[in-house]
C-alpha cells in the first residue's frame, strides 16, 4: 500500500513573502463555487496548461483544493484559511495554487480522491487538499485542515512549511513514491479475467450484507453520518421484485419512511438534504443536490407503486414542486445545488424560535404544530429547532381532542405560514450552473413521479430539460457538460452520458418524443465511440479525446450517485432490447462481464453493476403500444400497475413514422395493438385489452 510520507516537524515561517500577490485569475470563470474565491488574496489558478506550466518553470509543488460550492467544510476552510492573508502569503510564495470544482470537473477529483486514499489509507471527501509535483502526481494530501492546530490535525501554514520543506530535501523519496503510486492508480484500473458469465449469487450476497448493515429502528445503512445510498436502496426494491425478498422490502421501506419523517427532509419547501449527521435522518448537512433529489423522486416513486402510501406520494409531489420551484432555469434545465449556509452560518435559513413561530401561528395552530415537529421539548439544533416528524396525526388529534381530518387541516394551514415567513429570509446561496448528468437524473425522477401522480407539471419539465440537453448542451455531435445559461462548456464525462440515456428512457416511457429517442440513440452512439474499452470491455470516464491526465479511470463503485459505468450498462442494454440492436446488447453485456471479479468479491459496494447483472440475467420486457392516447389509457393503466422494474413500456401514438430499428415494424392496427417482446424474442401483435392483460400475466 502506497503510503504519504511523515513530514518534518513544523519549521519557523520568518523567510516566507508575506506582501503582495498576483490578482486572482478565478475571476474570469464561470463555476459558482471558483467565483466564490475570486477574490481571495490567494494567487488561484483555474486548473489548465498556464498553472501546470507555472509550476514546471518555477520547480514549484502544485496546492490542489478540490470542493463544491454547498459545501460546509470548503467554506469553513476558505473563510479561515484563503481568505486571511498572512495564510494567503504561505502559499503563494511556496507553491501554484490551482482551486477546482469537483463538480465541473469529476475527472480530476476522481484521480485525486483515489490516490488520497491509497496515500493515506483513509477516505477522502470536500474540501479535498492534494500537494502534486509539477507533473501532477500526489505526494502528500488531506481534506480540511484549520488554521490553527485542532481536531488533531495541524494548522494549516505549518503544514505548508513542513510540505515545502520536505519537497525540496526528498526528491528522491517523491519520485520512487510517485513511480509506485502511478502504478497502484493504472493497476486499479485493470480489471480482472472473468472466466465464466456472473450468475445470481452476488445479487443474494448483497442482501446478505445490507442486512447486516441495515439499521432496524431508524432504517438505513450504517450509523451516523448517514446517507441516503440510492443505489443500495434501490437495490432491495429490485430485489424484492426479482424474488419475493420480505426482508429486503422492509429495509427499503423503512428506510425511505424515516427519512421522510426526518430533518433531512424539508417539511416546508420539499426536498431532500444530501445527508444526516445523526443516525436518526434528524439534522443534516443542509445542503440540497439536484443529483440526491432527481434519486429520491425515483425512489419514492417505485416505493409508491409498491404500497400506494399516501405520504410517499405526499414526498413526491412536495420535491417535485421544490425542484420546479427553486431549481429551474428559465431556459429549462436544472441548477445543480444549493448551499448549507446562509448569512455564514450552516443551517439558519431552516431554523425556527420558538418565540417566532408563536408570533405567526394561532394558539391552535402552535399547540399542533408543536407536536407535530418537535417544538414541545428541547431544541435540536443550536440552541433552535430544526423541524422533524415527532408525532403521527392520529396521535395529536387524540391528545387534542379534536378529529384528524381537522389536525390535518389546521397542521397544513400552521406550515403554510412557516414556509411563507421562511422565504423572505436570506436564502441559501444557489450554484447556478447546469450539469448535464444531474439534469438526466432529474429528468428521469420527474418522469417517473409524473407518471406516478399522473402529474403534467412534472413530465412537461422533465421534457423541457430534455430539450434544453439536447439544444444547449450537444453541440456538434458531442455533449458538454455544464451550461451557465445557454453557454454551454467543458467536454462531457461518461456520467453525463449515461444519466441522460437513462432519464430521457424514463422519460419516453412516460411521454413519447420521436426526437428524445434520437437523442438517445446519439448518445449511445457516442459511449460506443469515445468511452468504450475495445480491449477489457466497459467504459472510461473520460472520452478518447479529452485532456491526458494521469490516469484515465473507469467508473465501477457507486457513490453518491450510482457508477457511470453501470448506467451506461443498463441503459444501453435497455436501449438494444428496444430497438433490437445488438451493438448496444454487446457492449452492455461485455461491461457487466469485465467487471464481475469486482462485484463478486465485493457486492455491495457495486450495486449499480448489479442492477445491470440483474438485466442481464432476466432482460426487460419490452412492450409497445400503437394507438391514440385515448384508446391506449386502459392499456397503459394495465401495463402500469404495480411495481414492475423489468418492463420497459412505450406507447407511440399511430402517426409516428420514420420509427428505428424493431420499433418500425410495430405497426398500428385498428384502434390499439401492443407488441411484446423480451430477449430476441417477441409475440404476435395483441389486439385486445383482455389479450394484453393475459399476456402480461404470463397466461397463455
């Protein structure tokens, strides 16, 4: 295991310049997060050839700081450290300064979160602080670090002294850790030979270890901090499906029922908080991601399938409005996130006195509200309340002695208030720039609550962003990443690709658009052609063209947000059966294949990869409908019931023409007809309802 070295003890500062610097080039760049430091008295350099050639002519070591603009700790560190100028001289005199968005650029906190961990055998996280050589290679790193020596970890300038100290006496050490570390990061890369077609045992050894994760009292995965881990979530609604798993229902369930009840949901606005720092889902890091939330639509959704829980269609139509209310840009696609803080404090806007909320609130409405949410007993959140779920409605209609219906009532009139007087507060900052993949995210999470709620705000939006995807974001055959209005930069990664394949599929089957279709089948084409390893199989997250970094990764773990390399799987597969090309058949079924020594060892920690073994193993049903919209209602009802994750459905009104691949022969006849189809094979046309029901039964 490559390890980072033991610095020198801290060392007097007295030689370091500590008047004047260069004016901050982050000014000129259009990331909210960079603008954010543009005015530093740090020298910052946007990541790029004149900061990397700096750095060679000067035989100076690079200060990599990698963060995102909701990010609490980045703010802390830039309020306490970028922003004072005796720190500020430290750096600029001993080394380039390069400040990077994580969320424009993936590539690069990808590298650097890897070799973080392989330096110091820990996880990494935001603000990410690598020390590189001129060549770009990591030779030391953490994440915050104060400005004065606590939690542990020294303050930051004598960290500087002793990085600088030991860069200029051990040349040698750096090269030969270098060489070794270079190595370890390809080595990563390589995937192992499979030698025979994974089968159903890591989708059981998966379960297997969630169950031992799963937290029976507060739901989810693991104790505090704890994240909301879409994936593995989805992956016990799948599994349940797939075989009948009570189990892994229960710990979806209850999972996604705590949360809800919990301050990590918004109560007032909608939305969901990126994550919890209790076990309990009750105070969260309160910043809001486009990426947790487009997840969390579809979460709730397919949970809302399963159970017809009111409170989960409750969940999806408030974040649903939160996103179309605060997160869409008026050309139609999607910010990216908004911060923790507001007026420099994480967390103020969502707070409440409980003085303030008597003063707006009648007597009734106060004495339910506050058993409602908490206002009852002590507060939560610094010295004030964050609002959480502390009492069901039947329980304060009997201590109140009045009906439910009337608590309901009452309760949704308290919280019409409260969110009336919270939004003349100072908001919290929102990063404005539109990330294609997050868009494809939410795309298919609008898609699929509007097909839920049959809900024509949301499934007009979803289309919308689609839209703006393809006019603003695809440009001359190839896709861009980000957008700051309609000006569109920056060369997409394969996420980008794979979430917006998966979203507007989503979103063809709620709405058909002979145009998403084509988009789709060009990004696709694209994957193919720019992101596909010809020789192991899968895919890279950068493209064949895109700038050489030190090493070209390959997306396989989820995170956050599931593996670029799994969507792209499970998209392309779903995208061949469709139109029966077998192209994308291959390519899919080659990237589940070369990485199945990764998931089989280690199942978890891969359940993206896995939801695409599942379709590999049982390809998706096809189905698609020909007939006015009014002729197919029934139909579509009939297809749609229930829970039905291995069913793609599509109903393509009798005027499209020009259709692709299979889909050109499935023709109109008469006023419905619906084709069915599932691995290469697919039935007669099927001219009545009664037909269609019996043949998604399975009956004969």
């Amino acid at each position: 295991m490559i390890r980072q070295p033991r610095l020198p003890p801290p060392a007097a500062m007295s030689n370091v310049a500590s008047s004047g610097h260069p004016a901050n080039r982050l000014a000129a760049e259009r990331s909210p997060y960079l603008l954010q430091h543009a005015h530093n008295p740090v020298d910052w350099h946007p990541w790029g050839d004149a900061a990397l050639a700096l750095a060679r002519a000067q035989d100076k070591p690079i200060l990599l700081s990698i963060g995102y603009s909701a990010c609490h700790w980045c703010h802390v560190m830039a309020h306490e450290s970028f922003e004072d100028p005796a720190t500020a001289a430290v750096m600029n005199s001993l080394f380039v300064n390069i400040k990077v968005d994580r969320e424009e650029r993936p590539d690069l906190d990808r590298i650097y979160q890897l070799a973080h961990q392989m330096l110091t055998g820990r996880g990494g996280g935001w603000p990410l602080t690598m020390f590189l050589t001129p060549d770009q290679v990591p030779f030391f790193g953490g994440t915050y670090f104060p400005r004065e020596a606590r939690y542990g970890l020294p303050a930051f300038t004598d960290l500087l002294g002793r990085v600088d100290e030991y860069y200029r006496s051990h040349r040698a050490q750096i090269d030969q850790q270098n060489h070794e570390l270079l190595e370890a990061l390809a080595g990563n890369q390589t995937l192992g030979d499979a030698k025979a077609a994974p089968g159903d045992a890591p989708l059981r050894r998966a379960m297997a270890e969630l169950s031992g994760l799963f937290d029976p009292v507060n739901g989810g995965f693991g104790g505090a901090p704890k994240f909301p881990q879409a994936p593995l979530i989805e992956r016990c609604l799948r599994e349940h499906a797939r075989s009948g798993d009570e189990q892994a229902l229960r710990m979806a369930l209850l999972t996604l029922e705590q949360m809800a009840r919990g301050g990590i949901h918004d109560h007032l606005g909608g939305g969901f908080c990126r994550y919890s720092v209790d076990a309990e889902w009750n105070i969260p890091h309160f910043e809001k991601m486009l990426s947790d939330n487009g997840q969390l639509l579809r979460l709730y959704a397919q949970a809302a399938q399963i159970t017809a829980s009111a409170r989960f269609d409750a969940v999806l139509h408030t974040t649903g409005q939160w996103a179309l209310r605060e997160m869409r840009s008026p050309d139609g696609g999607f910010y990216a996130a908004l911060d923790a803080d507001s007026e420099g404090e994480e967390g103020r806007f969502y707070a409440w006195d409980r003085a303030e909320v008597k003063a707006l609130l009648s007597a009734e409405e106060y004495a339910i509200l506050a058993r409602r949410f908490g206002l009852d007993s002590t507060p939560n959140f610094e010295h004030r309340w964050h609002l959480r779920v502390c009492a069901d409605v039947a329980d304060i209609a009997s201590e109140v002695g009045l009906s439910p219906q009337r608590v309901a009532v009452v309760l949704s009139g308290a919280m019409q208030k409260l969110f009336t007087a919270r939004s003349a507060r100072v908001r919290p900052g929102l990063d404005d720039k539109i990330l294609a993949g997050w868009n494809g995210l939410m795309i298919g999470g609008l898609a699929l609550a509007g097909r839920h709620l049959n809900e024509t705000t949301f499934i007009d939006a979803a289309a919308a962003a689609a839209d703006f995807a393809r006019r603003v974001l695809w440009q001359d055959g190839r896709l861009k990443a980000v957008a700051k209005g309609e000006q569109a930069y920056l060369a997409a990664y394969l996420d980008d690709h794979a979430y917006l394949l998966d979203g507007l599929l989503e979103l063809l089957q709620t709405r058909w658009n002979g145009e998403h279709l084509a988009f789709a089948v060009d990004l696709a084409e694209v994957m193919l052609a720019h992101f596909q390893d010809p020789d192991q199989g899968g895919f890279f997250h950068t493209a064949d063209d895109h700038e050489q970094l030190i090493v070209r990764t390959r997306p396989l773990g989820d995170d956050a947000t599931p593996a670029g390399s799994a969507i792209a799987a499970r998209a392309l597969g779903r995208l061949g059966h469709l139109l029966g090309e077998p192209r994308y058949l291959d390519a899919a079924a080659r990237a589940v294949h070369s990485a199945a020594g990764r998931f089989q060892e280690h199942p978890l920690g891969f359940c993206g990869l896995l939801t695409a073994l599942e379709e590999q193993l049982t390809p998706p049903q096809t189905l698609i409908l020909r007939g006015a919209p009014s002729a197919l209602a029934p139909w579509l009802a009939a297809a749609r019931t229930g829970y039905r994750p291995l069913r793609i459905t599509l109903a393509i009104p009798p005027e499209a023409a020009d259709l692709p691949g299979v889909l050109a022969h499935c023709r109109p006849q008469g006023e419905a007809v619906a084709y069915l189809c599932q691995g290469g094979q697919c039935s007669a046309p099927v001219t009545t309802l009664d037909g269609l029901v019996a043949a998604l039964s399975g009956q004969p």
